[in-house]
C-alpha cells in the first residue's frame, strides 16, 4: 500500500528543488547578461583609449622640440614679441 505522507513529502521535495532551480536560473541569466553588458563597455572602453592614444601620439609629435641637426619639414612657429 502507498504511503500518502511519504508521496506528499516526496512532491513537496521535488516542489522545492524545482523552485531553487528556477532561482538559479534566473539568477544564471542575470549574471550572463550583466557580463554581456560589461563585455560591450570594455570594447567601447579599449577603442576610447585607442583614439585617445593616437591622439596623444600626434599631439606629443607636434609639440616635440627636434633635435639637433634634426632636419624637419614642419614650419617654424613665428618668434614671440
């Protein structure tokens, strides 16, 4: 004979497995999406520092003092008055 008790137990288990589960999930997909978002601004972020860096090189090139004997093609700013 089944034991009713022991058959509700056992559902009510189960019951509680599967919401722990679900929790999990859900809690699964937060994360994953999180990192998605995150991902994406550290792509947005390395391509910011990469203009940024190109941008720096060129301005650090234009503001170098040449160095003696170096031949350059840039024109020489006008002498302060």
């Amino acid at each position: 004979m089944v034991d009713v008790d022991s058959v509700l137990l056992s559902v009510q288990e189960r019951d509680k497995w599967r919401r722990r589960m679900e929790l999990l999930e859900r809690s699964l997909d937060e994360v994953r999406e999180r990192r998605r978002r995150l991902e994406a601004r550290l792509r947005r972020t390395k391509k910011e520092l990469s203009r940024l860096r190109v941008t720096v090189d060129a301005v650090h090139d234009l503001t170098r003092a040449p160095l003696p004997g170096e031949v350059t093609s840039a024109p020489r700013s006008a002498p302060i008055r």
